[in-house]
C-alpha cells in the first residue's frame, strides 16, 4: 500500500510539471514574439508564428461602430522589420493561460510604447498550437485604448 501512494504521488508531481512546463514555453514562445519586435527582427517574428496566423484588432470605426480589423502577417512582420531596434516596447502581463494538449490561449494585457512614450494599452488574447513539439502563434486578436490604462513608468 505505502508503494503504491508513493508511485501516485510521483505520478502527481510529474504531470504537474508537465502543465508548467507548457506555460512556460507557451510564455516563451510569446516573449520570443515581443522580443522580435523590440529588436525589428523580422524573421525572429515570423518563426513565432504557424504559416495560417490570423491577426485581427478591435476597434471603432470613424463612426464609432465597433468592428474587427484583419491584419495580414506578411503586413505585420513586414512593419516590424522596418522599423528601428528599440522603437517599439510593448509589455505585458500574463494574466491567464490554459493548455490542452495541443491548444494553449493567453490572455495577456499590455502597454505599448514607441519611442520610449506610452501610446495605448488594451488586451492581447493569444491561441497556440503546438507543431512537433513547438509552440506557434495561430491568432491574435487585441484591443486598443488611451484611457484607462496602467502606464508604467
């Protein structure tokens, strides 16, 4: 009997490091994206992400409808290459991340600055799917606002 707790417990231990172990290269695999921005690498950013990523953003229309944006990815990278090593910092927080097997979603909100200057925060919402082992980014929607964000400083 007392063999059989002591394989149990070890049984528990291991698949709870393995449901951290996913977080954490779920967070790695979207720390690896930001870092890519933050250096304008273009291909780093492109290799964080499947080959059908979908990026969209929530926003208001010059009418104040709200509506969803479609971004392509070939726009984003190409964008983000473009632009000067350090010019764009967006920071995050991982407030919620969940695992099945082979789907992972984050929820991360953020503050976004250009240039060292706060411009907007809102909220990245993040869907995952594990490819041979690695982790890719397959959608991306966020929100985009001015007011009431938590702006470091």
């Amino acid at each position: 009997m007392r063999y059989f707790l002591i394989v149990l417990t070890m049984l528990g231990l291991s698949m709870t490091t393995k449901a951290q172990s996913a977080e954490d290269s779920v967070k790695a695999t979207i720390n690896k994206m930001f870092d890519a921005m933050r250096k304008a690498d273009g291909e780093m950013l492109k290799s964080c992400f499947s080959d059908s990523i979908v990026f969209q953003t929530i926003a208001r229309s010059k009418e104040g409808k709200m509506i969803v944006r479609n971004e392509s990815a070939d726009g984003f990278v190409s964008q983000i290459s473009k632009a000067t090593a350090g010019l764009l910092d967006e920071r995050i927080t991982y407030e919620t991340i969940k695992v099945d097997g082979p789907l992972a979603l984050a929820w991360t909100p953020y503050s976004f600055y250009y240039n060292g200057n706060f411009s907007h925060c809102g909220v990245n919402s993040f869907q995952l799917v594990r490819f041979d082992g690695e982790w890719k980014i397959q959608y991306i929607i966020d929100t985009r606002r001015r007011q009431g964000c938590m702006v470091e400083q």
